[in-house]
C-alpha cells in the first residue's frame, strides 16, 4: 500500500470553459480517458513520485514545454489522439488544466498553454 504525502489540487481556471465543453460534446470518450488520467497522475504525486520520474511512465504522459505537460487518452479502441495539457506547480501543489485538443490542433494548444502558464506567475 502507497503512503499518503500532500494531497494536490486541480485548478480549472485557465481553462477555456467552452473549448472544453465543445471537445467533450465531440470526443467525448477521448475526454473522459484524459482526466482519468490526470486522476492517475495526481495519485502518483500524492504518493511522493516526482515529476521527473513520471516522464513517459505512464507512457500517456510526456513533458511540452517550459513545465508543461500532456496527458493522452489511452485505452479508447479507436479512439481521436488527444491532449490534455497541463502545468503542475510543485510548490504549491497545484496542477492548473490549460488546454485540450488533438494531434491537429498540438501546436496551437501548446502555444495557448505556454500563454495561459504566464498568468500563474502573475498570481
């Protein structure tokens, strides 16, 4: 059994309400894989692992850019590749969702995530 260390939040408010809304109405079992995901990946942390540790392990998850990480739908047959971004802060122990998207749409939600990252640090 895994021992408990800080428990992490789950900060929505950089997401794009409505983007995540439509991506849902449209993909919506992709939607559901990624923030079981994240779910996954907040109890990693919670049980001590490192960011660090967690590149590629789970193998739906991978480090962006400038902190930013992607969590990808996994274990949907036949599913859309999609991308849940995502920057945890590990001092606060905060993981803000910013962006959601597919393959197609990488470049632009990766640019809108390294946009929505320089509002935390004006918090």
């Amino acid at each position: 059994m895994s021992q408990k260390h800080e428990a992490w939040q789950i900060d929505v408010a950089l997401a794009n309400q409505a983007a995540f809304r439509h991506f849902k109405k449209r993909h919506e079992r992709e939607y559901i894989s990624c923030f079981n995901n994240l779910n996954k990946i907040k109890r990693l942390l919670e049980e001590g692992k490192k960011l660090s540790e967690l590149h590629y392990h789970p193998s739906f998850f991978r480090h962006e850019t400038d902190g930013i990480f992607r969590i990808g739908q996994s274990g949907v047959s036949g599913a859309k590749e999609s991308r849940l971004y995502i920057y945890p802060d590990n001092q606060h122990r905060i993981i803000y969702i910013l962006e959601i998207g597919t393959k197609e749409t990488q470049q632009a939600d990766i640019a809108a995530a390294q946009k929505a990252i320089q509002q935390i640090f004006l918090r």
